[in-house]
C-alpha cells in the first residue's frame, strides 16, 4: 500500500517520452536501484564503460541524461501526483459513460491505483470503432497492433498463429481513447458521446 511504481524488486526502468505521464521534451529514460552495486555499475555502463575519463574498463553505451531533460523532469516531478489524480478522474469519467457499451473497459486491481497513462479499451469492432472516431476528427490509437512473437524481429522463433491466444486477441481489439493531463470533462464527455453514437448505429 501507497508504494510508488520504481520502489518494488532490485530495479525498475522508466521511459520519459514525451507523452509519458511524467515526461521530457525529447527522449528520456532512468533505472531505478536501492543497490549501491548496481548502480555503480550501471553508471559505468551509461559512460562508455568508464568510471574515470577515457579509461574504459568495458563496452557499453552513451546513454547519459542531458541537462535540459532532466531540469524538465525536476519541475515536472512536483507535478505528478496532481497530474495523476487528474487523469484518475477522466478515467472515472470515461467509465462512468461507457459502462452500458457492448466494450471492455480497464479494471483496477483491489488496492492498487491505476495511473491511466493510456485509456484502453477493448472492442470487436475496434478497426471501425477507429475509423468512425477518426471521421469525427477524434485521435484513438492501437497500441501494439501485432503480438509481440510476431514482430519480424521473433519471426525467427517460428511461433504459429494461434499459439499465444490472448495476446493476439487484445492486438486484434484494443483502441486508446484520447487520455493526457490537460484534458477537459467536456472533451471526455465529446468523445463518448461519438462511441455511444457508433454502437447505436449499428443496433
């Protein structure tokens, strides 16, 4: 209970794309540790492997923090749980509309608070459901589109259709509705209105 995301297990890993919840003006990412070891290794592994200038004790990568995105990140930080609580809310709204539709809606686990970076919804009709929105001049976006052990990357794993079942069903039926900090009630409650107006159409 009111454990932060990034304070579980030995580390974690944070993306702060620009769209993220909390989020830089370009790309930007951190690891999280409480192990005085792994992150001393891992500050090595960002510099080119090295803990002194020049001397490169291992291959590694370029993957420093440049100033600007992280003084972005320091004020944006003191933000984050009154961002939070707002996109909690348009959540709520959102399912609050949507709950007589023939859609999946996201749950939230007994204990657990749901940051919402994404409003995702499942339908059975997703490829028109999106088009439709789109016509209405509404941005909802499929995440994912294809099962990961499909991607030409794993193709060389030689999975078969079928074999990872629910995977390729939420690729087939996920929608993200439009969802981020700024966002008003009255667009929500447009939104909704277009997906309530789609499914009855076609009752």
């Amino acid at each position: 209970q009111n454990q932060k995301i990034g304070s579980w297990g030995d580390a974690a890993c944070l993306s702060f794309y620009p769209t993220k919840n909390l989020g830089a003006c370009g790309d930007a990412g951190a690891i999280l540790t409480s192990s005085a070891s792994l992150a001393e290794r891992l500050k090595n592994l960002r510099n080119h492997g090295a803990k002194v200038k020049y001397q490169h004790e291992e291959v590694a990568y370029n993957s420093r923090l440049d100033e600007i995105q992280a003084a972005v990140l320091r004020l944006k930080l003191k933000q984050l749980d009154d961002w939070t609580t707002r996109r909690r809310v348009l959540a709520a709204l959102y399912t609050k509309y949507l709950s007589d539709l023939p859609v999946t809606l996201p749950k939230e686990v007994g204990g657990r608070l749901h940051v919402y970076h994404l409003y995702t919804i499942q339908s059975d009709q997703r490829d028109a459901l999106m088009k439709y929105l789109g016509e209405k001049k509404i941005s909802a976006g499929v995440h994912y589109p294809t099962a990961l052990p499909f991607v030409p990357a794993l193709r060389r794993l030689g999975h078969k259709v079928g074999a990872f079942p629910e995977s390729e069903k939420l690729a087939q039926r996920t929608l993200s509705l439009p969802l981020y900090t700024f966002m008003s009630a009255k667009n929500v409650d447009y939104v909704s209105e277009h997906i309530k107006g789609f499914y009855t159409k076609r009752t």
